[in-house]
C-alpha cells in the first residue's frame, strides 16, 4: 500500500483486527474461561460438592462396581485428582469390537462413600469449551470455519502489530498513563506485548488444531480431535473378540485389598499419584490392573505421553507400557504446540500461568475494538456504519461477560430437576447476550458501557456468595475456590473499568509525589505516527 | 495495465482478494512442495503442511500488504501461484 | 519454591533490561546513561543472562518442555510487574536498582 511499511501495517492490523473483533473477543473469552473446563463443570453441579477423596476412594469405586457391573468386562475407576474431587467409574461389557456395549457406562461417586451422586444436567464448562473452537448452533464445519478465519484475522493482526509497533520494544517498560488510569491505547499495547509469545504461540496453535476443517485438502485431518499426533496410542483394551457364553461360571474374586498396595508401587516408582485404574476381567484370576498416573513429562509425545503400569491378579508388576514419544521432529513440535494449546498436561501453577496470559490476550481484543471507536468518534459520530459498530461493541464485549455470569448463576437457579435444564443454562446465555447487543444499540454512549460493564462486574464477583448459598456444601473445596477466585478477578477487572467509565477520563489532580519526578509523566508511550484516517489508496 | 486509475476502493479489495484467496492458493502450493521434497509418513505429512502452510499464509499477506505499488502486487499474486503450481503439478519434487 | 525463584530472576532480567533504556534510567536515577561506559549493552547483558538462568529454577521443577512453558508464562508475569512497579512504586525501584540490582551497584561503582 502507498506508504512506509509502517503506514501499510497499521491499516492491516486495524482492518483484519477489527473486523474480526467481536467474535474474536467471544473466542478469547470463552478460551480463557476454557482453561478452567474442569472446574468450572464440577461448579456447575453442586451435587458433587458433598463428596470429599479420601484413603479408600479406590476401594469404594471398586465395590460400586462389583455391585453394580459384577460381569463387566472392564472396569475404569478415575480417582479424584488436582481437578476433581469425585471418583468417576465407567464399565463395559463388551470389547470395542463386541456388539453389546460400545460406549461405556459411566457414575460419578462420592469419593467417600461410594454414593451415586447424580449430578444435574448441565453443559457445564463444555458448553463454553466448545463454542471456543465451533461457536454454536451451526454445524460444526461452518463454527470451524469462522472460528478459523477469524484467528488466521487474529495472527496477522499480531504479526502487523508487531512491525507496525517496532519501536515498542526499545520503550517496552516505558508505559507511564498520564492519569494514575491506564489509557485504552496503553492497556492495548501492555496487554499485547507483556505476554506476546503467549498470543503468538495460542493463535498459531489453534490454527493448526482447526487445520483440518481449514485445510480439508490436507490428508485425513478431520476436523478437532483428529490431529495427527505421535506415537502408538496405547492400548486401552481391544482383545481379540472374546466367546463371552461358554465360560464356566467361578466365584467372583475380590482384589479390592489389592488396590493400596499396587497403587503405592506405581506412585512409589513415578513420584505422583496414581490417578487412574483399569481392571480388565474384574474378578478373575487372570485379571489384570493399569494404573496411570500425572507423570506427564514430555508435551512433544501427544497425548499419549503417559506411562502406564500394568499388575496382574496377585499385585506384581508384569510390564509398563510405556509412554509413547513422538516419531519424528515434525509431529513433535506438532504435539507440542497442540498441548499447549489445550493445556492438558497443565498443573495448578502453569495453569494459572496460562489463565494469566488469556486474560490479557482478552483485554488485548477488548481494548483494541474500543480504541478502534474512540479513535474515530470525533469525526465520525453519527454516521450509521460507525453507531452500528460503537453499540455493537458494548454488547459484544460487555455483553458477553454479562451472559457468561447469567449463565454461571441460571445454573444454580434453574431447578435442578427441571427437563432439559441444561439447553435452558445456555439459552439463558444467549438471551442475555441478545439482551445486551439491544441495549448497547440503544444506549451507545459512556452510560450504555457503565450499565453493562457494572452488571457483569456485580454478576462475576457476587459468584462465591451464590457459590456458597445455593450449593449443599457451604464451604468451597479447591475446584470450587479456582473457580470463585477466577471470577472474583473477573470482576476486579470489571470494576476497575466501570471506575475508569465513571471517571471520565478527566486526569485526576496529580500528587505530589508524582509531580517531583523528573520528567517521568511527560514521556507518552510510543503511538504510530500514522493519521487517524488510516485508509490509504493502494 | 493502468492501475493509477483505480479507485482506492477497488484498489484495496483487489489487494485483500489477492492476498487471502491468492496467498491461500499459493500456501497451499508452497506447502505440497516443501512435503514432496522430504520422505515423510502420511501422518507427519499432514502435521508438517499444516505448520508450513499457516507459516507461509501469514507471510504472503503482510508481504502483499507491504508492497506499495499495485500492479506489483498483481504481478506477484499471478507470479508466485503460477509459479509454485506449476512445479506442483510437475511432480519436479515427489 | 522454584516458582517464585524463577519469578524474581525475571523479574530482576526485565529490571536491567529496561534500565538499559536512557528514559528509563533518568526517571529512576536521575543521572544520564549515556555517561556510564558502555552502560546500554552492560545492562542489556546482565537482563539476558538473568532471563536465562531463570530458566534454570523451572526446568528443574517442570523438566524441560514443560519447564520452558512456566518460564515463559512467569516472563509474562514479571513483565506485568516491572510494567506496574514502574507507574505505581517508582520509589520502590529506585531502592531495588541502587541497592540489589547488580546493574545498580555495577553503576554506582563505575560513574564517578
């Protein structure tokens, strides 16, 4: 375009950034949220609440299941882990080539007592989750396929960020807001480059996880789920098909005493925990034992990166299977960018790390679409194309943080023995967002902001006391704290914007502190020199 | 071609068509001919084009935006797909 | 434990880095880069080497794939810090940069 590269790369990044702001900002939101999918859907269903893991979980799960599924085939008990406090059982019948049972059935247990809890029906994080990569109510090709376009939008607005913004690094720590306020530019530009490798790496990732969807003439891709990740995947069964009538009837063997000591080996030889168990022929002589566990060192293996145990009927280890590594250096920088992404491998700490880097990739798109408004409202206030999108913004960004809150609390205020209550979880969100976009087009001024920003902050940080009230355990165990804490920040951030709308940006009087320094205030962050009209004849 | 004439309008969506639809076509070509110049399974294959590609893709549009001349930018869009399809096609690599 | 050790070493990297900026440095210490010998590069070294050892404490709580993966997050952490230090705790680094920071005491001891 005529012009400096750098001309060329500002109308770039504002083109391609925001044109595909609003439902990039939905996917960062949902994203972010996402990392926490596991807690969130343990939240959503306080019936879990009351079951608390103790010494003997593996041996309640296993006398659930000797009572339940006495003649199964395979039994799977998940033990409660960093990121749930339950125990979940599933068995099966058949193999996975036997007619009868394909699909597994599955319990979630108090960890304690061995009760089946029945959790309400509820999307829980998998709703946000999955309208993160495949939005919703289309199919599932065509959510792809935006969601797609919109990150290939989202890279090259990074990448056109960065060249346009060259200089940023030499000024990097150089943000001094005039106001003791941050400035919308300034909280852009901060939230941007403090965690860019981090946007950088999440953008192009999730554009190789879409890859298949996005490049349909590439191989055999298909779509989320089935990327081509390294190594042998470990077997989970899958014996050859099996007379299940001829066998003689035995007496069924208890091992349940045999669990403590298998499980103390493995955790003994990996350092952690044994997470999971799979009894194949419970009951017999034969039977053997798969213990896993969250000795994940490895990201470039995929997700069979863990190694597993196997023990037969009188608690001696007969083999490991190993975990598997990737074949090659493609498929392992390839595994590598997907795990990160989806952040299965992730402990408490890296977790939160990534939450971190979320939530400023969050207000990176947020800020940047009202930055976008703000730059032309001057000259453009009243010209339909620039209302539409000033009140489109307060709905798609406010908005939506307003419909995940409503969503959060219609789960514990929608009966819990209502039909389909979970469809009626997420219309309630959808409804709320639609409520929202109405109400930023009608009131697109500062106040129109104030309302909706303050209803998501009040929505997000009141979450722990409705936590606490409507859940039949009072106190938070530690899922339900991530969560509450979470949103609590949530809402900090919310109130912190809704001071920054009341304020008005009018520069608060300076202190007097701050007017000794030498020169500190006076220095502006470095901005693009470009005009404001930045469209430029080609 | 005189493109002085065009219409700044036309010009840029001229520019956007030939760096998404252009520079997807031309990634793809890229892509196919960087695996067909290496000895790899299907599965790596896949992993590998897909990271080239989107590397690739995002190049060729900031590389079409930076360019300031128009006709150029033709040119360059025509040129590089032409090019790397035909070699494609070949099967100079596989 | 590692965390945090992984967390200061970062925090102190982006510290000298930023201090290797002339605005920078005249904010905190009132005296002008350009007069210290080689002052820039010095700084810029120390920040670098700081953010690398810091890759020490991580990969050795995480191993190194995942280990990477926290360092870079906890950069991301400590550049938010120093960022917000800067506007909100100008004092705070001034006292940190003259009296901890190798590239403060390597300052004091080389200006005269």
């Amino acid at each position: 375009m005529k012009g400096s590269l750098r001309q060329s790369m500002t109308w770039l990044h504002t083109w391609s950034s925001i044109t595909a702001g609003w439902i990039l900002f939905a996917i960062f939101f949902t994203g972010t949220l996402a990392f926490f999918r596991a807690e969130i859907t343990h939240w959503m269903q306080p019936e879990l609440h009351v079951s608390t893991p103790s010494e003997n979980s593996a041996e309640v799960g296993y006398q659930y299941l000797l009572n339940k599924a006495p003649d199964a085939k395979e039994w799977s008990i998940s033990l409660p882990t960093e990121r749930s406090e339950t125990v979940s059982v599933s068995w099966r019948y058949g193999n996975e080539r036997g007619r009868e049972q394909l699909f597994a059935q599955r319990s979630q247990l108090d960890a304690s007592t061995g009760e089946d809890l029945a959790p309400r029906d509820t999307a829980g994080g998998n709703f946000l989750y999955r309208f993160h990569f495949e939005l919703y109510a289309m199919p599932r090709w065509l959510g792809e396929t935006l969601v797609g376009i919109v990150s290939m939008m989202m890279l090259i607005g990074i990448v056109s960020g960065v060249i346009m913004h060259r200089k940023i690094f030499a000024d990097f720590f150089m943000f001094r807001p005039k106001k003791k306020l941050l400035s919308w530019i300034d909280g852009h530009v901060l939230a941007s480059v403090l965690a860019l490798p981090f946007h950088l790496m999440i953008t192009f990732s999730g554009l190789l996880l879409l890859g298949g969807t996005l490049l349909p003439w590439n191989g055999n891709g298909g779509g989320h789920g089935g990327p081509p990740e390294g190594g042998a995947p470990q077997e989970r069964g899958g014996r050859p098909a099996e007379v299940v009538n001829a066998e003689p009837i035995a007496p069924h063997i208890n091992h349940s005493a045999l669990l403590a000591p298998i499980m103390a080996k493995a955790s003994a030889h990996w350092g952690v925990p044994v997470d999971r168990i799979t009894i194949k022929n419970p009951g017999k002589e034969n039977t053997t034992f798969t213990v896993s566990g969250a000795n994940r060192v490895e990201l470039s293996a995929g997700r069979g990166g863990n190694s597993g145990l196997v023990f037969n009927a009188s608690g001696e280890r007969i083999s490991e299977d190993p975990a598997s590594t990737a074949p090659n250096t493609t498929q392992a920088v390839y595994n590598y960018m997907d795990m990160l992404h989806q952040a299965r491998f992730a402990d408490s700490v890296t977790r939160w790390l990534l939450f971190f880097a979320g939530i400023l990739g969050t207000l990176m798109v947020g800020t940047g679409s009202i930055l976008w408004v703000e730059k032309r409202a001057k000259k453009q206030l009243g010209l339909k194309g620039f209302e539409l999108v000033r009140g489109t913004n307060i709905g798609a960004i406010a908005g939506l943080m307003v419909a995940t809150g409503a969503y959060f609390w219609s789960n514990r205020l929608i009966p819990a023995d209502m039909a389909m209550r979970s469809d009626w979880e997420v219309r309630v969100f959808f409804i709320a967002w639609l409520a929202c976009v109405i109400a930023g087009l009608l009131r697109r001024d500062r106040m129109g902001w104030l309302w909706q920003t303050a209803a998501a902050a009040a929505l997000f940080s009141l979450l722990p006391v409705l936590d606490v009230v409507t859940s039949p355990v009072g106190v938070p165990d530690a899922l339900r704290m991530v969560f509450d804490v979470a949103c609590v920040l949530i809402g900090i951030l919310c109130w912190y914007a809704v001071v920054k709308l009341k304020n008005g940006g009018k520069p608060k009087r300076r202190s007097a502190a701050a007017n000794r320094k030498p020169d500190a205030d006076n220095m502006k962050p470095v901005r693009p020199r470009g005009r404001t009209k930045t469209e430029q004849p080609a | 071609m005189n493109t002085g004439n065009v219409s700044p309008a036309t010009a840029i969506t001229l520019r956007v068509v030939i760096a998404v639809a252009g520079g997807y076509a031309a990634s793809t070509a890229i892509s196919l001919l960087f695996a067909a110049m290496n000895e790899m399974s299907d599965r790596q294959e896949v992993a590998f084009i897909r990271m080239v590609f989107f590397l690739v893709y995002t190049v060729y549009i900031i590389w079409i935006f930076a360019i300031n001349d128009l006709q150029k930018v033709l040119v360059t869009g025509l040129a590089t797909n032409a090019v790397a399809w035909a070699l494609v096609w070949s099967g100079v690599f596989s | 434990m590692m965390t945090l050790l992984c967390l200061v070493l970062c925090c102190i990297g982006f510290m000298h880095f930023s201090m290797a900026n002339t605005k920078h440095f005249s904010a905190v210490t009132g005296k002008d880069l350009d007069d210290i010998a080689y002052g820039k590069i010095i700084f810029q070294v120390l920040g670098s080497s700081f953010l690398l050892v810091a890759t020490w404490p991580a990969i050795a709580g995480w191993e190194t794939e995942i280990g990477l993966v926290v360092w870079c997050g906890l950069m991301h952490v400590a550049a938010a810090m120093v960022s917000l230090f800067y506007t909100y705790l100008p004092g705070f680094v001034r006292v940190c940069w003259m009296w901890l920071m190798p590239g403060g005491l390597l300052q004091r001891a080389i200006a005269r």
